[in-house]
C-alpha cells in the first residue's frame, strides 16, 4: 500500500486504470485532476506529477483527521456510487467465450439443474457480427430478448460485452468517418490499432469512436439502445474502453476536445457517463463492467476489475492492493478476474489450487465473478512448474472460445470446494448489502486497507495483504501454494472471532490459523458481531472435509 518508491504511468492501459488521486498518512488526500497523459513520482524526498500536455493545471487538496475523513470528501467532491442491484452481489459467471445463444441457455439450466447459486452470466466479445456494428450476430443469437426473457425467469442477469470500437468492414464505419465521430491521428485519419475482427483473417485494424465529442458519444449510444437495451440487456461490460492504444503514441491522437496527450486518460468517464445516462432515461438501473476509470467514474454505476491478468501466483498477489488501491480511488464496486484470465489450464494441479485461492478471495470481495481464457480441453497441461502460453498467441484469442470455466469443469474435488464457498457467498449477501449501502452514503469503501478503519494504529499503513470487507469481517487471503497454515497480526482494540473454528483471538494478537483449500483465514470483529451474525451458520456449515488437496 505504501507507493514511496514507485513512479507509475498515467496511461490509462489494460490491468492500468488511472485514478490520479493519493491519501496520504499524513493527513491529506490528493487529485491530479488533469486526464493529460503523464508520470507519477513518490520518491522518498519528493513527490512529482507530469502532465505531457496541457492547456493548464488544475490539482484539489482535502485535508482530514482519518482517512475516512478524506475519502469522504473525496468522494463528495467527485461523486457517490449508486445503490447497487441486490443481484449483483452474488455469483457471476463468465468465460472467453461462450459463442452461441444455446450455449449460455445451456450452462444457465446447468447451474439450476445442479442447484447452484447463480445472478449473472456474461456473454464477451465477438458475439457481434463486425466491430462496430454493434449488435448480434443473428446466425449465432437469434433470439436475444428471448435469452434475456428466459434467464430472468430463471433468476438470472445477462450482461452483454460492447467495445467502443469499429473496424473498416462495419455497417457504420462510412457514417461514423463522414460526421467525425472516429479519434484520428494528428493528420486526420482515422486512428487504427492492429486487432482481428471476428473474422481474424479478415480486417485486422480497427480504431475508436470519440467518445470527447457529445454527438459521436450519442451516435454510439443509439445504436447500443436499438441492439441491446430495446432487447431487454441493462448490464454491459465496457471492455477495452482505456481505450487501448497499441502501440500507444497518445501524442499523435486528436480528440474533439485536443490532443490526445492532453486528454485521453479521461476517455473511460465520458463512454461510462453516456451509458448511464442512456439507461436512465429508459428507467434502467443496470451496472457497468468496466476496464477502466477515472476520477467520478464511481458515480455512473461502474464496477472496475483489474484488467486481463495472469493465471499465476505473482498476478493474484498483486489483487489485493489492486482492489484497496480502487477502493481508496473512491471504485467501491471492484472485481478481478476469480483465477486470472490467461493461460489457465485446468488439467494443471498447480492451477487448480489456485483457483480455489482466487475463488476464496473471490467471494470475499465486493464483487465475485469467475472469468478467464481457459486453454482448451486437448491442450496437454504444463509439466509441474512451467507455464503454457495458449493465451498469448493472438490467433488463439480470436479463433478459440476457451477451455470450460463453470464451478464444476475442474474435477469433483475442486467442484465440491468452489460449491460450499458459493453457499457462503450466498450467505454474505445481506451484510455485503447492507456494507454497500453505507458505501453509497458516505463513500467509505467496501474492501478497504485495515488502516481505514484502524487509523491511530499507524503499522498498519504498510499492510496490504488483508483487509477489512464491510466493517465487521479480516480477510487474509492465502497467497503461497502448498500453505496449509498461516498467521495474522490482528489489530488492536476488539477481540476476534475465528469464522471457520470459533476460535477467539485478543486484539493486538497474532493468529496462526489452519487454511486448508477453502478456508482462507476470516475473522470477525467481536464487537461488530450483531453484523455478520446471520451469515455464521453457513459459513460454519461449510467447514473443510478431507479432500485431495489437502
């Protein structure tokens, strides 16, 4: 948690979001409030901020006793999240990619089927017939209400995958280039990036709407409305709105608003804030998945997930102060990845155990949504230590709908482990309800770092492996392979309730806590216990069996 020593790239990239804004332990909060292109230094005798270019400056500092203080006025500054559909706080599931309409129907009747919790499938990119087209393909999907009819009877959200971007090929590639809807180079063309469409031996290049200029913003959005939102779809996940630049030369960008340089890393604020104000209109209260943010982008009803991250044990480590980082930025509503998106292989036994730890950190997070780029079934699994890279190979990306990613597609053993945790997260839901509301009064976050609610312990500024979930429950994600056990230095003052043994440990203590495969170590505050109360049946209910991985 502590950045002195990083310098960081105000870039927004893919697993980059950009949130300019810093709280410090001494007692302020800052926002580089410029969406200019640039650097971030925290060196132990100085700490500096660049902007490439701008037309001026503009930077807000709050001062306040605690940190709850300064985020508070933060986000009464910039603005609060939403209330958040009740739904949206249990299990998603998603994958890269379910290519056909049967397919979604079939692993949602699955999931009943088995009697599994589920709140939300998700269909990603591709589902479309060319980038920029904007709607489904009809071969694949020919009945898109009927799909969102029938999971909603069954208790389910879709969300629906939209990139704000357009290949050559489109249907509305002609009028978007004539009225100037598309981000252009300094010369005027169009601004192309090297990505396949769906045909990937087709156009290989597409470019980005302006989503700086309000009438190109409007055109992108009624095209959305007409092919998704008049179909019943509430929910979307904004990918790739950063926008990825590859390779990024934001200086020879030109928006409707200036330079690239100068402006692009508040692109994602401007695409969320139409979405939400498009579904407004129509009496929508759907949420937004998005890759990236930027400073208020928590108003439009955003949740954040960390980007397309690595399926190994360093990736996953680097969740948890991702997570704190997007909460302290003011991103309540955050989620990962549950066991990262390349290069999973689920034939691996090394990967499986971390899934399982991914999936526990999972379901005490904001948000737990199970995602990634499985490699397919028939790709022979890594020898012991080594990584695949299925995932990386752009043609595989584009050609292969994955390898199966649903609860029970890793063996019985990893099937019974991620079914108890799911019935904990059922159990969670009405306090992780009640910890978001508070969240959208007063903007303290949903995961926040332990100094956030211990703030006159000053050793806890540096962890940042656990943390607080609502107010009442310690997380400690297990985040070595092959541990079995594991300590943590509870804070000082309540005393704390071991969830998985009942175990009670005094404030100010050391735990050492046994974490077999499902059993990441949680404590509850014991003054704080009316809160979680109702969720300790199940979650003792789910106490750990002998099981292979153990």
């Amino acid at each position: 948690m502590d950045l002195k020593g990083v310098s960081t790239t105000l870039l927004q990239q893919n697993a980059h979001a950009v949130i300019p804004f810093v709280l410090s332990s001494r007692g302020y909060g800052f926002l580089w409030n410029n969406p200019a292109t640039g650097r971030a230094e925290f060196a132990s005798n100085i700490t500096r901020w660049t902007a490439d270019a701008t037309g001026g400056l503009d930077y807000w500092i709050v001062a306040g006793d605690t940190p709850a203080d300064i985020l508070r006025a933060y986000a009464a500054a910039t603005g609060k999240s939403p209330e958040i559909p009740a739904w949206a706080l249990g299990f998603w599931q998603c994958k890269l990619r379910y290519r056909t309409q049967e397919e979604v129907l079939g692993v949602a009747r699955e999931y009943r089927r088995r009697g599994l919790p589920l709140s939300c499938i998700v269909i990603d990119f591709f589902h479309w017939t060319r980038q920029g087209d904007w709607k489904f393909h009809p071969e694949e999907w020919p009945d898109p209400a009927g799909l969102v009819r029938e999971l909603r009877e069954m208790g389910i959200e879709t969300m629906v995958s939209v990139w704000p971007t357009m290949s050559a090929s489109s249907e509305n590639y002609r009028d978007m280039v004539d009225a100037g809807h598309l981000l252009t180079t300094e010369r005027g063309v169009p601004a192309v990036i090297p990505f396949p469409d769906k045909d990937p031996f087709g156009a290989g290049f597409f470019t980005y709407y302006d989503a700086f200029n309000p009438d190109a913003r409007d055109r992108h959005w009624d095209i959305v409305k007409k092919n998704y939102v008049d179909l019943g779809f509430d929910n979307f996940w904004l990918d790739a709105c950063e926008p990825e630049m590859r390779p990024a030369h934001p200086e020879n960008v030109r928006t409707a608003l200036g330079n690239g340089a100068e402006m692009l890393c508040a692109y994602p604020v401007l695409h969320e804030e139409r979405y939400r104000a498009g579904l407004r209109a129509e009496g929508r209260d759907g949420v937004l998945l998005c890759r990236s943010a930027w400073a208020g982008s928590q108003r439009h009803g955003v949740i954040l997930w960390s980007g397309d991250v690595w399926s190994d044990w360093d990736w996953f480590r680097a969740q948890i102060p991702a997570g704190l980082h997007a909460g302290l930025s003011g991103m309540g509503w955050w989620t990962t990845d549950i066991g990262g998106f390349y290069d999973g292989h689920g034939g691996s036994e090394e990967f499986r155990e971390l899934l399982i730890r991914w999936f526990e950190f999972g379901v005490f997070s904001p948000i737990c949504r199970l995602h990634g780029f499985r490699v397919p079934e028939g790709v022979p699994p890594p020898e012991p230590g080594a990584k695949v890279t299925y995932g990386q190979d752009t043609f595989n990306l584009f050609t292969s709908s994955g390898g199966p990613n649903e609860v029970w597609s890793f063996g019985q053993e990893v099937e019974e482990v991620l079914t108890r945790l799911l019935s904990v997260r059922e159990a969670l839901r009405p306090y992780l309800e009640r910890a978001f509301a508070h969240h959208a009064e007063t903007g303290d976050p949903v995961m926040a770092p332990l100094f956030y609610h211990f703030p006159d312990q000053p050793a806890l500024f540096g962890e940042g492996r656990a943390y607080m979930l609502g107010s009442a429950l310690l997380v400690a994600p297990v985040l070595e392979p092959g541990a079995t056990c594991l300590s943590v230095a509870l804070p000082e003052g309540p005393r704390w309730h071991h969830v998985w043994s009942g175990d009670v440990f005094e404030g100010g203590s050391t735990a050492e806590v046994a974490c077999p495969l499902g059993e990441c170590p949680v404590f509850a505050r014991e003054d704080r216990l009316d809160d979680i109360e109702a969720a300790f049946g199940a979650l003792n209910a789910s106490r750990r069996q002998s099981r292979k991985f153990n």
